[in-house]
C-alpha cells in the first residue's frame, strides 16, 4: 500500500483550510501562498482539493467531491490546476525538493564549490 502524506488541503462544503503541522518549518511566504492557491481554488471550482506527497516524493493535486455535488466544476477543475502547475512551478518543485531531502532523506543534489 502506498502512502501519502499531506502537506494541505482546503474544504469547500466546510469552509476549511488544513496545513500539515508537520511542514511548520517551511517559510510563512510558502504557507501563505498554499493557503491562498487552496482557498482560491476550492472557492473557484468547489470539492475538496488537497496536495499531497506520493512515495516516491511527487506532489499530487488530488480533488474529490460529494456525491450529487452539481455545483462542483469538473472542467474548471482540470483547469485550474493546470494553472497552478504551471503558474507555480517553481514553488511546487521546490516543496518536492524539499520533501525528498527533509523526510525522505535523499541527497539534495546540489555540488557545493
């Protein structure tokens, strides 16, 4: 079974926004801009949308709805977060750097001079 770990994840049907105490470390700029990329989105297009790490240490968007949920976009969905991917993919790269070295204890990559 694979597991994933959640880094945030924002509620449409609550109103909610969760982040990750585990992530704590990372800067208040980055949190912030999660809070906002995943209020934003839930507000645009409904459901619940979290961005979670896979094993291997890839950030995924992942989106569920209710069932019955006519209101949910399912188009805008697919394009919203291909917004983000691009719009943000610096900032996403860097989160799964950032996971790869910090709780999975790879090597960074990064030859210092």
């Amino acid at each position: 079974m694979e597991e994933t770990v959640v880094l945030c994840g924002a509620n449409s049907y609550l109103q909610k926004y969760y982040f990750n105490p585990d992530f704590d470390s990372l800067p208040q700029e980055v949190k912030q801009e999660l809070q906002i990329m995943c209020v934003l989105y839930t507000e645009d297009v409904g459901g619940i949308l979290t961005l979670e790490f896979e094993e291997d240490g890839s950030l995924e968007f992942k989106v569920t709805s209710e069932e019955g949920d006519y209101l949910f976009d399912e188009i805008g969905s697919v394009l919203k977060i291909k917004q983000y991917q691009e719009e943000k993919r610096e900032l996403l790269e860097a989160l799964e750097l950032y996971y790869r070295v910090f709780f999975l204890g790879e090597d960074a990559g990064i030859e210092e001079e």
